[in-house]
C-alpha cells in the first residue's frame, strides 16, 4: 500500500528510489471519484517503472479546471483512497494546474499520460520531460471512463 507524502518527502524517498536502482514513473490527475479508468491508467502506469508516483491537483486547480462544484471529494481523501491502489508507492497533492515544476524537481524516468493524448508530443509537459531526458508515455485504456460522466449519470437518476 502507498502512502501520501508532502512534495519535499516525496522529493527524498523517490531519491532513495533512485539511488537503489529503481526506474521512476510519474502520473498525475484529478482522481475525483475513483473509477476502473483511474485503476487500468496507474496499472499500466507503473508497468513503465519500478516506483510509481501519483501527484494529484490540488482543490482549487480541479475547481479552477472543471468548475464549481468539482471536486466532489477533497484532496487529502483523493490522496488516500489513490495510495491505497495496489500499483501506487507515493501519493503527493501539487498545486496549481499543471505538474510541471514538480515534474522538473523529481525528474522521474517516465511521465506517463492518459491515451487521450494522441501522441506523447502533445502533452503539455512533455519538453519539461524532454528537457532533462526523461521519457513521456501514454499509458491505460481508451478514455471511456470519466468523472463528468458519473457525476452526469448521477444527477440524471430518478429521485426516490
């Protein structure tokens, strides 16, 4: 089971990672209300590597990237529900709307990406990645599965 760690904690066990040998693989997200395309992504996420590291945006950048009323569970519970993934060593919360700057102070070996992509190019921080040798992957299922989607079922049942 993983475990939530501050940026600065996680900075210094990814390191110990590194040190003993361990490819370091990095995906990020919003995570509000875990579903099976949250579980095939960090499966096939932490096939790109030996540690796998979940950052997860912070309340505000997933209100500022998907509106009011988002997220639906608050930051610290995301953390922790994610952590308890069976690929998942790390969990930190980042702020802001992009992983960017954590991205360049971990430098992990893989940052990897949902398919939605297209092509690893046209992620936003793919030459932050580039920049210092890393290597972007798109990993997990076709995006079949969303959160807006559930959240969309959800306020369309019937009330009782």
């Amino acid at each position: 089971m993983g475990e939530v760690v501050s940026v600065e904690e996680l900075l210094e066990r990814a390191g110990a990672a590194r040190r003993a040998g361990l490819r370091i693989a990095l995906a990020n997200g919003h995570f509000d209300l875990l579903h099976v395309g949250h579980l095939r992504y960090l499966r096939a996420a932490r096939a790109e590597g030996d540690f796998l590291v979940v950052a997860i945006n912070d309340d505000a950048s997933v209100e500022s990237l998907k509106g009011a009323g988002r997220p639906v569970v608050p930051a610290a519970e995301r953390a922790e529900l994610v952590a308890a993934l069976e690929p998942v060593d790390l969990v930190t919360i980042f702020p802001g709307d992009s992983p960017a700057p954590l991205l360049a102070r971990l430098r992990p070996d893989v940052h990897c990406k949902g398919p939605d992509y297209g092509a690893p190019e046209r992620v936003p921080e793919y030459e932050v990645v580039r920049r210092y040798g890393g290597r972007t992957a798109l990993v997990g299922d076709p995006k079949d599965h969303a959160t807006s989607d559930i959240i969309a079922r959800v306020r369309a049942l019937p009330e009782h």
